[in-house]
C-alpha cells in the first residue's frame, strides 16, 4: 500500500513515493511555500539579535582603519 501524506500547504492527500515535489503535492503548493519563507511568515522561536552597528566609539587599534 503507497504511502500517503497530507500536503503542507493545501492539506490535499499527495502520494510520497514518486512524488517530485514532495512533501507537497504540487509545484504550486511548494512555491507558495517556499514565498512564504522569502516574505518571513514563518519564524523560528527565540530572541532578536540587532546586529552590531558601525560606531565611531570603536575599539580598533590600527589608525589606518579609523
């Protein structure tokens, strides 16, 4: 008996194997997927980390870098 899954996206049962776009059951479900990502509606859980900004205040010790 094929293995059958439920696709991520639009929830349609797909089948796994032979499936070229699996876990999705279509080339529409992954791009609208993958769109999602690039928009950054999905997030990963945890603190935000501002990255370190260009001060005047810096520590560097070589003059031809300032």
């Amino acid at each position: 008996m094929p293995l059958r899954v439920k696709c991520p996206t639009c929830r349609r049962e797909t089948f796994w194997e032979n499936n070229p776009h699996r876990p999705f059951c279509s080339d529409r479900c992954k791009l609208i997927d993958l769109g999602a990502w690039t928009e950054e509606r999905y997030r990963i859980p945890g603190q935000k980390i501002e990255p370190p900004g260009d001060d005047d205040d810096s520590d560097n010790e070589d003059p031809q870098l300032n």
